[in-house]
C-alpha cells in the first residue's frame, strides 16, 4: 500500500531567531501563518521619555525639523559640489571634507527627534490619553500568503495601556517581490 504525505495541513519549524517555534502550513490557500516576535525599540523607549519630558512635544519638533531641513539642504549642496553638473542650481556648491561629518550628525539628530516624536504618538493611549502608554502584550500573529509575484507578509500587533488597560490591534501589511534585479 502506497502513503501519501498530506502537505495540506502540515507543520513545519521556522529557521532563523524563532527557530523552536512550530508553524502551521495551509498549502491550499498558500498561507503560511505563525507568531512573530515583539518589537524591540529599545531607543525610543527609553531615550524618548526623556525627550519629551526634558523639552516638550513642540521643542522636539522643531529640533527635529530644523535637523531635517539642514540635512537636505546640506545633502543637495553638497551633491553639487562634487557633481560636475549642478543639480539644483539655486543652491551653493559645498564641497568641503566636513562637510559629510555635518550631514551625519545631522541626519542622526532628525532621526532621533522625529523618530521620538512618532513613537510618543503612537503608544499614546486613546482612552485615558497617558503618554508612552501602549506595551506590547503579546506575540504578533503573522500570516504569510504566497501570490504569484512574491509574497504578502500580515502583521498583526496587540497593544495594551498600562494605565487603563484599553487595547488596540494595528496591522502592518509587506509585500515581498520575487523580482531578481540584474
């Protein structure tokens, strides 16, 4: 008598970081669906607290903003300094060996204000309106689809206040291109 191995309903070991974790394979709907892991945003959780305590919601965003503007503004002069060709030709041409030491550090500053101003957002609670608020509370589902072009990645998150205990669920969808670039 011949077995057939029904691959239709099958479990299967994710390799990687999660590699002790069993996963559910549906081949009839080209699912692949498994628990994910929390978000680590150790920088903002602790650098942006601070932040905003020390300068407030409206300092944060002109810092950042301010970071932002000087960072292009930097970046395009200087990209006609070494251009042969002005690319935009109201700006200065800068070409100056420093000049890539104030583009970093710049960079790195909107990036850290801005950064820290969208996580103050989005963990601040809807109901009681506590800031930094929302935790993660358990592991994110995920459910992978295979499409004909690549693959969608669904993501779904359980936030939860530490204040008020409100939750919230938020997606986050990727699209993933099987596209080979030459």
């Amino acid at each position: 008598m011949n077995k057939k191995n029904n691959i239709n309903n099958s479990k299967g070991v994710i390799i990687g970081d999660n590699n002790t974790q069993n996963i559910n394979i549906n081949k009839k709907n080209n699912h692949t669906k498994y628990k994910g892991e929390k978000e680590n945003n150790i920088i903002y959780e602790y650098l942006a607290p601070i932040l905003m305590k020390k300068l407030g919601k409206n300092k944060i965003i002109l810092i950042g903003t301010i970071s932002l503007v000087l960072f292009l503004f930097g970046f395009f002069s200087y990209l006609n300094g070494v251009s042969s060709i002005k690319l935009i030709s109201y700006l200065p041409s800068l070409n100056y060996n420093w000049m890539i030491y104030f583009l970093i550090i710049t960079f790195i500053i909107a990036v850290i204000f801005l950064g820290s101003l969208y996580f103050f957002n989005i963990t601040q609670c809807k109901k009681c309106l506590n800031s930094f608020a929302y935790e993660e509370y358990k592991l994110p589902d995920v459910d992978e689809i295979k499409l004909h072009d690549g693959h969608k990645i669904i993501t779904i998150r359980y936030y939860k206040c530490k204040y008020c205990g409100n939750e919230k669920t938020e997606n986050f969808d990727e699209f993933i291109s099987n596209e080979k670039k030459n």
